[in-house]
C-alpha cells in the first residue's frame, strides 16, 4: 500500500502487433477508460480505498479485473488517477468561467457560486478528497500532475484580484491561495458535514432554500472578505 502506484498506460502510444494483444473488449479504449474511471469514482467515494472492490468496479463497467490492472497497474493507481481526473474536471470547468472577461467583483461572485455548485452537486468529489486526507495526502504525492492542475485555479483567482486591488475595488495584502482556501472550506462544509451539523441544528441541509440561502451567503461572505472598506 505504500509503495509507489503504477501509472495508467496511455492507450495514444499503443500501435501495431502490441495493440493488437491488448486485454481489452472494445475498440475504443479511451472511452473503456474513462468509463472505468467514472464508475471507480463512485465506488472510491463511497467505500473509500480499502473498502472498494475492483470486482464491483469491472462488473458495473462490463470489463474484468485483469483489463483494470492493464490500464491502471494496481487498485492504488485507479484510485489515484481517480483523484486526478476528479480535479482535472473541476480545473476544466473553471476555465470554462472565463474570470478575465468580467468585471473583478462579477469574476469572483461567479468563481465562489460555481464552486459550491460543483460541491453540491458532486458528492463523490467531496469523499475523495475527505478520503484522501485520511491517507494524509499520501497519493496525490505520488501525482505528477496534480500540482499542475492546480496551478490554473490560483493563476485566475491572482488574476481577477490584481485587478480588482488595481480598480481600488479589493484590498489589498491578501494571499490568492489564502482566497481559494476560504471559497473551497465555505463550498466543502455544506457537503462534508451535512449530515452532521444538519443532525445536531435540525436543519434540512438539503432543501432546496436552505440550499439558496446558504450559496447566497457563501458568496457575500467571499466578496465582503475580498472589497476594499
């Protein structure tokens, strides 16, 4: 469990006799994948690590354990590129926003709602990350790749507060990592502790108004934070 994870196979390089070989039930490989990957995203959520089964995950996909393993190394290195397409979607999506071509204030009301959007919608995302940390980031360390899909999400954050700081509009001294902390544990909470807090306050976390109201607030909260005076 704490060795390195083996890294899935790019099906772009495969060619020739080689592919031909290959342990798969389909001709289009990439779509057997990322089939995999969404159902694994499921089952890793729900379960965690050690409580996933690969068995559960080749049934639901029509595929078999030994095609997994071909394409992902091991049931750590599914889950790790679980977790990495599980940030590449949410990173592809904010760049979809297009913060740039807004106002400051209208850039960041749209990034802090399209983010507890996201949360809310996407459980699965919330207990990978939640399971995850109870590894102690232990797999995403191994991920080459997470740092640099992350790294557009605090570029465009930067961004639309240096300009908001140069239109005398946000203050200034504030740290754009520190920024996205805040929007991410505002967005996350709702999700992560819904049960919790909802249990313990007798609230309806999941009512569409209780929903409404608390987004509304989760983005006031931000920009307050963020304007100037």
């Amino acid at each position: 469990m704490n060795e390195p994870v083996q890294r899935a196979r790019p099906v772009a390089k495969r060619a020739g006799s080689a592919a031909r070989k290959e342990p798969t039930r389909t001709n289009d490989p990439e779509r057997t994948q990322a089939n995999i990957l969404e159902v694994a995203e499921a089952e890793f959520g729900e379960k965690g690590l050690a409580g996933a089964r690969i068995d559960e995950i080749a049934a639901a996909t029509n595929t078999s354990k030994r095609m997994i393993y071909y394409y992902f190394g091991s049931k750590e290195g599914l889950y790790l590129a679980v977790l990495e397409e599980a940030y590449r979607r949410v990173r592809d999506v904010e760049a979809e926003l297009h913060l740039q071509d807004l106002e400051p204030e209208e850039a960041l009301r749209r990034l802090v709602a399209f983010t507890f959007d996201h949360h809310l919608h996407h459980e699965s995302y919330i207990r990978l990350v939640m399971s995850e940390n109870i590894h102690r980031g232990e797999y995403l360390a191994q991920s080459p790749r997470i740092q640099e899909l992350n790294v557009p999400a605090i570029a465009a954050i930067k961004n639309l507060y240096e300009r908001g700081v140069k239109a005398g509009i946000f203050r200034r001294g504030l740290n754009p990592i520190d920024i996205h902390a805040s929007i991410s544990a505002l967005s996350f909470f709702n999700v992560s502790n819904r049960h919790t807090f909802g249990l313990i306050f007798k609230l309806d976390m999941t009512s569409p108004a209780y929903i409404a109201e608390r987004r509304e607030n989760v983005v006031e909260m931000i920009v307050r934070f963020v304007r100037k005076g």
